[in-house]
C-alpha cells in the first residue's frame, strides 16, 4: 500500500467528533445578523428542557389576627392539631381552638430544569381560607411535591406582600392590591433533582414556539449553513439536529445554535379579542375589504324614584313612602358607513376608527365583517 493511499484512508475515518469540531467553528464565521432576524433561542427551545410545577400544602402564622376564622375553616384547626402532634404536643380531646393568627396556605413553585440539590428558588404562597390578609406572615416548612407525588424541595420564610389594607368600625374597608396571596424570594430549596437528558441518541430536537412550517423550513436551513446535513424537519413545530455524542461538545454545540440568527416567516394575519375586558389587538398583516356598517347605539335607563305621601293636619292619615319607577328605552339612528379595503395596519385602524364605536361594540363589528367575507384575518376570542 502506497503513502498517498494510506493518507487518504486516515483521513476518511476520522473520528466523527473531530468533523463535529469542525462545524462549530463555522459558527463563529456567521456574519452580522439582519434587522429582522432573531435568535433561534427567542423562536424556539430544545425539546426536554422545561421546568416542572410544584405544589404543598402549610401553615402561614404569624397574622395580625387576620387569619382563618377557624369555626368556618375546619381544616386550618386539623392541620394545626397534626403539626402540633409532630412536635410532640398533645392537645386535650375535643379542644376547641379559636386561632385568628393563622392561615391555611396553598404554595406552588417552577423547577427549573437542571437544578441541583441545595439550589434556591421562589414560590408564590396563596391563602385557601377566608383570611383576610397574609402581610406579616411566616410560612413554616412545607414540602413541595411534583406530578409523580415526590417531594423536590422544601419551602418556608416570611412572606412579601405588596398591599395594604384597613377596616372601620362603622363596616367600611379599604384595600389595596390583592392581601390574600404573597411570595417568598428564594424561598424554598431543593432537594431532589429531575434527569433531564439532552437529546436522545445522537439527535437534539428543537421545538418552536409557535406552529410554523415557514420558520421551521427558515430553522433548518440556517442550520445547514453551518452544519450542512445536520438538521431535517419532523413537522412545523419540531426540528431534529444531529449532535455530538460527548457530552461536553454537545453542550457547546447546544450553544451555538441558540444563538443562530433567524428570520421567521411572517405570520398569518390575527385579530385577538377579549369579550371580557373588550381589547381588541391584531397584527401588521390584517386587512379589510369594502364595505358599508351601520352602526346605532341602544341605552336602557331604568329609574326609581321615592316619593313621600304627606296627609294633612289633623287628618288622622299616615305618612307613606312610595316608589316610581321607570324603564327608558332610547336607540341612536345607525349611520351607514362605507368602509374603504385596505392592506396595512394603519389603514384598517382608520377606517374603524370613522365608525366611531367603543370596544366592545367594535368586536360585535368585527365579528359581522368576518362573517360577511370582508375581514380578512382569523378572528380568535379569548
């Protein structure tokens, strides 16, 4: 066997982590990213990495008799007796107690994914009683368990409420913000951690946010441009990457390829409405068609009146109140209004906005013109 030919042999069965080397350095020669783009990590997020919710149960004591009204909150006063019994108090059978210092709490948390044993994080502490107010209060240990019933950490601490609040004796109160839910900063540790391995095999799985088979195809091949045959779509939604084996150049592969600049694909035009707060908000991509509304505004006025029958002196009547009542119904003439199309943001916002109606009569008009063929966006209610 010649030289030449044994070079070339050696060179073909490289290992493949020397070739994986190889594309990561064609990461660092990506030139300025355009106006539009935006990194893969803001569009996207790798497939196993998530976070996992929380939940306990506890005791928050220390109120300014604040608490649970223990007659009404029988469970507050079972919880208390079995705490007490863990510490080695004993209470007489059939003791009744009158506690206002405490309150039954629900407690919830987010893991973060790949957190250690020992690690700090936050949980929100939310009253499930009829406490009036948990500011002041001190949580006292409360596991914290996931879906699989284990416990991975352990909450307690003072709790911050932002609120404040006060009552008259006459029965007038006032109160501001919400007094019955609180948080602890960095108030629970964690005691057991959740495996979360990166990948599967040889493949990672990039995930997008949104469900889009124009960025997952853009995902793609800006990941081929560095790493050309590296990434294949599965769906609109998912993205399979190979990666490197070795742990340590995986992560570093991960790395790199959250911060690959993206451009997504302009997305379909959407209007959102919330019937309850009677927001309407929609995208750049939303446009309208000719056509004619008319719009009229009906009031209802109901009024009630008391009035006081006097009778005359010495006349042996009674003095009698009496109520009058009455309904009054009143439509506003409905104006036509030629709406002319447009295709931009700005033009349909004019155009709705020579109507002349409120919010949330503007989605009753909105919804008409999406029947009728002339909006021409998905309607979403919310």
């Amino acid at each position: 066997m010649s030289r030449r030919t044994a070079r070339r042999i050696l060179t073909v069965t490289r290992p493949l982590s020397r070739c994986v080397l190889g594309l990561l350095a064609a990461f660092c020669l990506l030139g300025s990213p355009s106006a539009e783009a935006e990194r893969l990590k803001d569009l996207a997020s790798i497939g196993g990495v998530r976070q996992n919710q929380l939940i306990g149960y506890g005791l928050v004591v220390g109120l300014d008799g604040s608490g649970d009204q223990t007659t009404q909150t029988p469970f507050t006063v079972q919880s208390i007796i079995n705490m007490l019994g863990n510490l080695g108090v004993t209470l007489p059978p059939g003791q009744s107690l009158q506690l206002k210092n405490v309150a039954a709490v629900m407690v919830t948390a987010s893991l973060p994914p790949y957190a250690r044993p020992g690690q700090q994080i936050d949980v929100t502490v939310s009253s499930m009683g009829n406490a009036r107010s948990l500011k002041g209060g001190t949580l006292l240990m409360t596991p914290l368990k996931g879906a699989d019933g284990q416990v991975y950490a352990m909450a307690q601490g003072s709790l911050a409420v932002s609120g404040a609040g006060g009552a008259a004796p006459s029965g007038g109160k006032v109160t501001v913000n919400h007094l019955s839910a609180g948080r602890i900063p960095s108030g629970a540790t964690v005691e057991r951690a959740v495996a979360s391995p990166v990948g599967q095999g040889d493949s990672v799985f990039v995930e997008l946010n949104n469900t889009d088979f124009g960025t997952a195809q853009k995902v793609v091949d800006a990941i081929n441009a560095v790493a050309p045959g590296s990434a294949q779509a599965v769906d609109g939604r998912q993205i399979q990457v190979r990666a490197p084996d070795d742990i340590n150049q995986r992560v570093a592969f991960l790395g790199k390829l959250e911060n690959l600049d993206v451009t997504p694909a302009i997305q379909a035009a959407k209007v959102i409405i919330n019937s309850r707060t009677g927001s309407v908000v929609m995208n750049q991509k939303v446009a309208l068609q000719n056509c004619a509304v008319s719009h009229g505004s009906l009031t209802v006025t109901i009024t009630n009146e008391q009035q006081v029958s006097q009778p005359g002196a010495f006349s042996g009547g009674q003095t009698a109140v009496t109520n009058k009542g009455g309904v009054d119904i009143k439509q506003e003439g409905g104006n036509i209004f030629n709406i002319k199309g447009g295709t931009n943001l700005a033009d349909v916002v004019k155009a709705l906005n020579a109507v002349g109606a409120n919010p949330l009569e503007l989605i009753a008009i909105l919804q008409a013109m999406k029947a009728s063929g002339a909006l021409r966006a998905e309607l979403e209610v919310i």
